[in-house]
C-alpha cells in the first residue's frame, strides 16, 4: 500500500455525497462505522455479525428492487470471506449493483491482522476473472472522483477496490437491533413492515 493510502471515511463520504435514494448495504464494523457517520438513512442496512454476507445481501437486494441502485460498501477482509458471492453476482450482474471495497489490507475487526490483499491477492481481479466487467482499482482522490458517478448509476455491475490508510477515524454506532434495522429498511423500501 503506498505511503498516500486514502482515508476511508473521506472515500465513504465522497461516495455518498450524491447518492440520492440509493439503497446502502454495509458490511460489518469499519464500513458500517463510516457510512452511518457520513449518511445516516433508513434506507441503509447495516448488516452486524453476519460477515462475508454483504455483496450477496446487495445482490438480492439489487434483483428485488431493480429500480433502485444498491451500493455494498465493505471491507477486504469481509469481502474475502464471502468471496464466493462474486461468482454468483458475476453470472447474474444486475446493473443496479455496485460493490466497494474499502481496503487497508487488514482484518481491523480481529486485531489488524494482515488480510489476503497486503500478499499478492487482488479482489479486482477476483472479480473481473467472475465475469464483473467494470471493475476500479482505486489508488488516489483522483480515481475515487472519476469512478464515483459508476457507483453511484451504474448501467452494468460495478466493483470498485478502494485502498485506504489502516488508520481508526473512531466510531459512530447505529443501532445493533438487527429486527429495528430491518423493520426500519424494510419501512423505507416497501412502505410497511
């Protein structure tokens, strides 16, 4: 990771400053953090403890409501452990999916233990080698702002591995009520419960 590694929260708030009525899956600890401290919403759903499930929640998610874009926003560490979802998401690629990895190359929820991705593990080409066709390796703000408008409208699946400085900006909990996240998600989709 180069030594200009990009803050995760500024990458989170770049991402979802036009976001508009996007539906937001995060995964679990550090992107949960962010994008509840950046746009909190109800049409956010944190998912806690169920690690390596978010690209596969955002990609039902995407097929259930394909008039809305879904964007996952998660980590490399449970990216790699739902690494399999890519397979799946890359054979049915719902154009209103994108997945972003913020990537510090470390397990930050289990001690800051090296993850796959600081060795020679590339998520992006994890990806485009699943059939994902728009797939980002982003290194620095400029990259970040060229493929922002993709995550935020994409006409095909879009998978973007953002790397980002190991560094704690601190938290900002949401509820951890996994029946009021749902509840409350499922009231800002659908309209009821």
């Amino acid at each position: 990771m180069t030594e200009q590694a990009l803050n995760r929260r500024d990458v989170v708030k770049t991402i979802l400053a036009d976001r508009g009525d996007a539906l937001v899956v995060t995964g679990l600890g550090s992107s949960t953090w962010d994008v509840f401290a950046i746009s909190p919403s109800d049409r956010n759903f944190y998912l806690w403890g169920a690690m390596g499930s978010a690209a596969v929640m955002g990609l039902g998610l995407a097929t259930a409501q394909p008039d809305s874009q879904v964007i996952v926003i998660t980590g490399d560490g449970e990216m790699l452990m739902g690494i399999g979802s890519l397979a799946t998401i890359g054979v049915r690629k719902p154009p209103n999916l994108s997945i972003v990895v913020l990537d510090n190359e470390h397990y930050g929820e289990t001690g800051m233990q090296q993850s796959h991705t600081s060795f020679d593990t590339s998520l992006t080409d994890i990806a485009s080698a699943n059939g994902i066709k728009d797939v980002h390796l982003v290194e620095n703000g400029a990259e970040l702002e060229a493929v922002v408008p993709r995550i935020n409208a994409s006409e095909e699946t879009c998978f973007v591995t953002v790397k980002v400085a190991s560094t704690d900006p601190g938290k900002a909990l949401p509820t951890t009520d996994g029946v009021e996240i749902k509840n409350r998600f499922r009231r800002a989709v659908l309209g009821t419960i």
